[in-house]
C-alpha cells in the first residue's frame, strides 16, 4: 500500500472520530468518492491501525443504524420545499 493511501486513510479516521459527518460529506471533504472513503474505514485501516478501526467502525455503525431516518428526514424536506414553492 502506497504511503499516500496510509496517510489519507488515518486522516479520515481521525477526522471521523472527531467530526462524526457522514461518509458523504467526508468524501466531499476529501474530494475522493463515498466508495473510497468506505474502502479506506473498512478494508484498509484494519491493517494499518486495528484498534483505531474499532472507534471507528462503532461511529459507521451508528450512522448505518439511523440512516431510515436520514432518508425519511430528507424525503420530508423535499416535499415540504416543493410544496411551498408551489404556493409562492
């Protein structure tokens, strides 16, 4: 693995820890895609760092278990902001 990989990888984790944002906005951040963030937290910092991988995979957890409610939360601002440029 690149040196480069290795850094990128333990910063998001740590920026993870300390941020708590999702996977999305964390790519977004990094300019790298969801797809390579969630490589680097699940497949690459188990070897780098195990134990920093633990914190992290209880904060990817988390935000696995309340992602309905993300989705609900965001098809209900979508309605609401349709209806009320409907009545403008």
């Amino acid at each position: 693995m690149h040196d480069h990989i290795k850094e990128r990888t333990l910063k998001i984790a740590a920026h993870l820890l300390d941020s708590r944002q999702t996977v999305r906005r964390i790519a977004k951040e990094f300019g790298v895609s969801k797809s390579t963030v969630h490589k680097d937290l699940t497949e690459r910092l188990p070897k780098i760092n195990p134990a920093l991988y633990k914190e992290v995979k209880s904060v990817l957890e988390y935000h696995k278990s309340i992602r309905h409610l993300r989705g609900g939360e965001a098809t209900k601002r979508k309605y609401t902001e349709k209806d009320e440029m409907e009545t403008v």
